[in-house]
C-alpha cells in the first residue's frame, strides 16, 4: 500500500517536472522564433543605447575606463543634437567580469530596453558568450578592443585592432629589432592562446624561436615560477598577452626578480596608460606596448579628446587605445545611422562600409565586408610620468585582415 | 641547479604567503569554530590600509613599517565589530557563520569600491624591497619574497609565544578545550573570543600589507586567496598551528614544482588531488587536538 502511494507520489512529481520542462522549453523556443529581431525602440523623440562592461570583478579596472569614455561620447552627441533628431539614453549593465553574465544582460537590453546598438565587451571570451545573443536578435554590437582576429559577424563591428593591426607589428617591431627569441606569457582563455598561435606561426616563418609559452588564469595573482621560468629561458623578449589585475601581480614579480626593460623587453598587448597606474609605474618604465592610440598621440582631434575627458572625469585621468575606440565607435554609429537614415539593423550595416571619421587616433574607415576599421599601428614605450610615447608607427591606416589572408605563413590558421 | 634552488625558493614563499594567510584562520576557524568567509575582505582593508597611510607618508618604507600595526589595529577592529555584531550570536553554528560572514564579504567588497573605485590602486614598495639578493651559484632571491617569509615566521613566533606564554594564551587555550569548564572556572569566555577574533582578523590585516609587495590592491583580492587558506587550514589539523605552518610550506613547493614541470593550472589540480588523498587517509588533518568541545 505504502509503496504503491510512494508510486504515486513519485509519479505525480515526475508528470510536474515534465510539465515544467515541456513550459520551460515552450518558452525557449518561443523565444527564439520571436527573436527574428527585436526592433530598437525609436517611438518618441529618444533612442536608447545599451553599455556592457564589466564594473566589477577581475576585469573592472580596464572595463570601468571603457564605459566613462562611451558616456563622453553620448553626451557629446546629445549636446550636438542628438541622432536623426533624437537624443541617446544611455542603458547601463555591469558584465561583473563574468561571461554568462555578459549573455544574459546583452539578452535584456536588446529584447527589455530594446536598444538600438550595444557598446562594450572587453574580453574575448564576454564577446563570444554575446555572439550568438547578438546574431539571434539581429541585434548590433560595437566591440572597441584589440582581439585575436579570426571572427567575424554580421552583428558585431569591431572597432580595435585586428591581429594584423597590433599583434603582427609588434612582432615585425621586434624583428627589426634584432629581437630573435621571444617567451609568451598571457592569460588563459581564448585571446593569448589564439594570439600565441598566430606569433608562433610568425615566429616559425621568421627565424624567431619561441623559447616557452606559460598561462594563468584570469586574476591570478602567483607569477613566482612563470617568471623563473622565463629568467631561465633568456629570451630576447617576453609577448605578454595577459588581461587584467594579474598584470600587476607579473610585473612586480618581474622587477625582483632583476629582469627590466634593457634585460628583457615586454612587449605587452593589453596594457594602457590606465592599467600603467595601477600596476606601478616603476614596475613598467620603458617596457614595450602594441596598440593603435597613446594619450600622447599627436593631432587636433585627440588634443580635444583628452581635453573633454580630463574636464569630465579629472586631469589626473589618462585617455588609452580601448576608450578612444569606445569612443570612436559611438561616433562611427552615428555616423552609420545618419547615413542610412535609420536605426534599421539592416539599414545601419549596409551604410557602414566607407564611412570615415576625423578619430582621436587619425583618420579611420571603416571596411564593409569585414565590419573592422582601418587603423594606424604604433609601438609605445612606458615613460616615467605613466604615459606612454611612441616609438615607432606605421605610417598610415593599415586595412583589417581579421583571418590573415594576406599572410602566407598565416594558411590554416583560421 | 639553480633553477630547482630558485623554484624551491619559490615555493617556500608562496608557503609564506600562504601562511600568514592562513594564520588568522587557524585561530579563528581552528580554535574558535567559526568559519570567517570575510578574512579575505580583512586581508584587502590591511592592503588598504597600507596605501591610505602610504598618501600622508611620503617615505615608502617607513609608511610600510607603520602600517604593519595600524592594518593589525584596523582589521582586528573590523573583525571585533563582526564578533560583536553578528557572530557571537552564531557560536556553535559554524555554517550559519559560513553564509553570513560570506554576505559581509560582499558588502566589505562593495563598500571599497565605493570608497576606492573599482580599478585597483598602487603602493610604493621601499627601494630596499624592489631589489633582489644574489647567492652563489646565480640564484637570485627577491627581497620582498624574503621579507614577507620573515614576516610570516615573526608572526607564528609571536603567536605561539602569546599563546604558551602570556595568561591571555592559556585562557585562550583552555577556552578551545572545553568552552563551559573554563567559563565555570571563572574565565570571561565571551571576552576571550572578543580578543581571540581581534588577533585573527588583524593578522589578516598583516597578511594584507605583505600582499601589497606582491600583486594587485582591489576589492576581489582576498576572494583569491581565502580557499587556499582554508586548506591549509583543514589540511594541516583544525585548532592547530604546527599543522598549518607545515601544510603551507609543503603546499607552496608542490604548487611550484607542479607549476614548474606542467603549467599553472594543471599544479593546481595536482594540489587539490594530493589533498583530496591525504584527506581520504587522515580526515582529521596533520595534527589533531584532543578535546571534548570540538570533535
């Protein structure tokens, strides 16, 4: 009797949690049928925008920058007048340096706020967890930092550097350099282990060799062994891919260990003049950075830039590479949007190809087919004021090639 | 050679750091009970506290000789606070205290940002610290590293000398071994939990200035370090020093002789698995303590 009631009471649960799984995928696929294009919101004289970055977490002290720098942009624009006549609300959600995080608020900003672009992301793998969120939804994303290239969507423009825009000239750089032996050290997740992957393929077409090639985990902080091991391994230079706090944590380890920018060069993709602050600048002097834009880049529209930026959020705040292409990026959409004459997802792609913009950096167009910018690569070295000048350029905007294409030893990459 | 004497250099101070990490916890977890999820956030106001001083004093190594007192006074006065404020009335309910020390770890979090931004803030270490000493043989041992080992053996010192010495240690002592005989005894019970939380959690502030030599000073810094600690913790025998001071030694060089044959992360594993392994074959930890209130 007991036993049969258990039955029953087992069986009774089993048909709830049936039901709920049937409503529950109901509700999903519904969802995703919907989900066509959810249009942005233009019906009164406001257009929302959406801002992604991580405010806290491992991430925040670069992510933060990011997001005061997309807020100097929609306000300027608001003060001009706005976009087709309408003025931009900001939308703001914190990532929290946590990539299902990023999925889902990228989830409730397109389909709740129904906002018209989103700007933001910093780390390859928030981006990749709000790809698919994107393309689903036809929704847009402006994506403004350097990445490891090989990607491309039609619902992302990619307004940082490509790996041919920094990672392959920084390598070039060394060469010219003399530079024969490089160490990799980087974070581990998808940006150092794709970026190593394309430096070793230089590397092996160059004649460099790559003498190790160490990991750590976002946020860590115990970099004892990994520079011994680099110590040991006398490299010519280090390629240093890491992402974050754990910068800090590697330098200072670096410097006690009695290894500085004459002994063993750095040459660091994802260090700007804010995150120079924050790990030290006694730990960083004259050590090497790859990017697209310093503070000290010279031209009109940068003098205006740092002067706007410093009036709003302090003099003692330094502009880098990943806020001016936030920045740039709201400036390019308006651009898009008032080109096409709408907010039109469609519309907006089809207008980008060709567009121009007078950018802190220098002039930059964007590239239809690939929806990345044409930018100017530079190498910078630290200075002891935390600024960062520049050593070296290349001249003019050198076209994205997100897959490599034009590089033979680049074949089978991607 | 000189690699191995380099990485077991390595290893021994990550056991350091380790260490006085765990310290705290020792007292807190080992000899009171109480699981203190927000040790890492007293780690973080020792850090803190050491750049708050480091913006009046110019000189950096004085600045860090100050701070070493001022983080012990200002985490042990937080760690009073909790004692006093929610603790004391969890004792004997050791995962309530879990989930409510890990609820102020948030706010702790929270409230640096609030007070100190989200991007991490910098320290300068002493000219003295920045350097390294070459031994024979071209091994080089970095000076912060060394100072924080010293800094760490200062502390177990002096804390086993309080604790077998002073008349505050055997109230301490006899507190940990049977909690209503020596409150029967006439020993204020609730004042030396006061105390013996104030100790903990300022060697936490401790801990906090060493970490300021090594890595990062932001909100989340104590979140990295709080699980290892309390390995150690475990791993080295509730309520008893000697095992932990052991136990973080012998994590430290597994950590970086695992580091330096595989990579990071795959050390980490081996960690984890050998602990899992010696906690199959003593559950009780290194060392045990025989008493009647803690089985």
């Amino acid at each position: 009797m007991s036993l049969f009631r258990g039955r029953r009471i087992l069986a009774g649960t089993m048909a709830f949690v049936v039901a709920a799984a049937l409503a529950a995928c109901g509700s999903k696929t519904s969802d995703s049928t919907s989900g066509k294009g959810v249009s942005a919101d233009v019906s009164g004289d406001t257009v929302k925008v959406g801002l992604l970055n991580s405010l806290s977490g491992t991430m925040a002290i670069s992510e933060v920058t990011v997001r005061d720098s997309i807020m100097l942009a929609v306000e300027e624009i608001n003060a001009a007048g706005g976009v087709l006549g309408k003025k931009i609300v900001p939308v703001g959600e914190d990532g929290a340096s946590d990539w299902p995080t990023f999925a889902e608020k990228a989830e409730k900003l397109i389909s709740e706020d129904r906002v018209a672009a989103v700007f933001g992301c910093w780390t390859s793998a928030s981006r990749k967890a709000v790809k698919p969120v994107f393309e689903k939804n036809k929704a847009l994303l402006f994506y403004p930092v350097q990445y490891e290239g090989l990607e491309q969507s039609p619902y992302i423009f990619y307004t940082g550097a490509t790996t041919n825009q920094q990672i392959v000239p920084g390598l070039d750089y060394l060469k010219a350099q003399g530079k024969k032996s490089v160490y990799l050290v980087g974070s581990d997740y998808v940006f150092p282990r794709t970026a190593n992957k394309i430096i070793k393929a230089y590397a092996k077409a160059n004649g460099m060799t790559v003498l190790g090639e160490d990991y750590a985990p976002l946020g860590s902080t115990e970099f004892g062994t990994i520079v011994n091991k680099v110590k040991s391994a006398k490299a010519d230079a280090v390629f240093n891919t890491l992402n974050g706090d754990s910068n800090v944590a590697f330098f200072k380890e670096y410097t006690s260990a009695g290894l500085n920018a004459t002994s063993m060069p750095v040459v660091s993709v994802s260090i700007a003049e804010e995150e120079v602050k924050g790990i030290g600048t006694q730990y960083l002097k004259d050590q090497l950075t790859a990017w697209n834009y310093y503070q000290t880049t010279p031209g009109g529209a940068n003098a205006k830039f740092v002067a706007a930026y410093k009036a709003k959020y302090g003099a003692d705040k330094p502009t880098s590479d990943p806020m001016e292409a936030a920045y740039v990026a709201v400036y390019l959409w308006k651009e898009m949007v008032t080109k096409a004459g709408s907010f039109e997802v469609e519309k907006v792609r089809t207008a980008a190809g060709g567009i121009t913009y007078e950018a802190p950096e220098g002039l930059v167009t964007v590239d239809g087919p690939t929806q990345h910018i044409a930018k100017t690569a530079r190498i910078g070295k630290v200075g002891a004021d935390g600024l960062i000048t520049e050593v070296w350029n290349s001249g003019q905007p050198i076209k994205p090639d997100p897959y490599l294409k034009s590089y033979p030893w680049a074949t089978g990459l991607s | 050679m000189t690699v191995l004497f380099g990485q077991l250099f390595t290893g021994v101070s990550i056991g350091a750091v380790l260490l006085l990490v765990a310290l705290g916890l020792a007292l807190t977890f080992g000899q009171m009970n109480v699981i203190n999820m927000a040790h890492g956030e007293f780690i973080m106001a020792g850090a803190y506290t050491t750049y708050v001083l480091q913006q009046t004093i110019t000189s950096a190594g004085w600045s860090l000789l100050v701070a070493l007192p001022v983080a012990f006074a200002v985490a042990g006065a937080l760690g009073v606070l909790l004692e006093v404020l929610l603790i004391r009335r969890l004792y004997a309910r050791p995962l309530d205290t879990l989930l409510v020390t890990w609820g102020v770890s948030l706010m702790l979090q929270q409230a640096a940002r609030d007070i100190f931004g989200s991007p991490n803030v910098q320290t300068r270490a002493p000219a003295l610290l920045t350097g390294n000493v070459a031994l024979p043989g071209g091994v080089t041992v970095a000076n912060n590293r060394l100072f924080i080992l010293g800094l760490a053996v200062a502390a177990v010192v002096a804390l086993t000398l309080a604790l077998r010495l002073t008349p505050l240690g055997r109230r301490i002592r006899a507190v940990v071994q049977n909690r209503d005989l020596a409150a029967v005894s006439g020993i204020a019970t609730a004042r030396v939990d006061r105390t013996t939380f104030f100790v903990g959690s300022g060697l936490a502030g401790v801990a906090g200035v060493a970490l300021t030599l090594l890595g990062p000073i932001g909100p989340t810094m104590g979140t990295n370090l709080i699980i290892d600690a309390f390995l150690v913790v475990v791993v080295g025998g509730i309520g008893q020093l000697k095992g932990s001071v052991i136990v973080a030694f012998a994590l430290g060089v597994l950590q970086a002789t695992g580091e330096y044959l595989t990579t990071l992360s795959v050390a980490k594993v081996i960690v984890f698995v050998a602990i899992v392994a010696f906690l199959q074959w003593r559950p009780q930890g290194l060392f045990t303590l025989r008493t009647r209130s803690l089985a």
